[in-house]
C-alpha cells in the first residue's frame, strides 16, 4: 500500500514538473514573437485572419490555465 502512495505522488510531481515546463515554453515563445505580433496584428486593419489569431493564441492560453 505504501509503494501505491508513494508511485502516485511521484507521479503527481512529475505531473508538476512537465507542466511547468510547458508553461515556461509557453511563455518563452509569447516574449520572443511579441513584437512580431505588435507589427503584423495590432498595428494592421483587422481582418479575419488576425482575429483567428488572437483566438487561437490568447484564448487557447487562457483555456489550458
């Protein structure tokens, strides 16, 4: 019974462990690209496209949170 407890939280940890470095990707990229984005979508006529974009990056993000 013990070793099931003690499987379980290590799994839960690396859980923990995979998350945040998902995340620290995730954010990586958002600082990398920030400027792109400034330039391609906020400073253009809003077109579908530009509004795809947002949904997929900011919602997307805000839905795995």
């Amino acid at each position: 019974m013990s070793s099931d407890v003690q499987s379980a939280l290590t799994f839960l940890q690396l859980n923990d462990y995979i998350s945040l470095v998902i995340a620290t990707a995730v954010i990586y990229d958002y600082f990398l690209t920030i400027s792109n984005e400034v330039a391609y979508i906020w400073k253009r006529p809003w077109t579908i496209v530009s509004t795809l974009f947002l949904l997929v990056r900011y919602v997307g993000c805000l839905s795995a949170l």
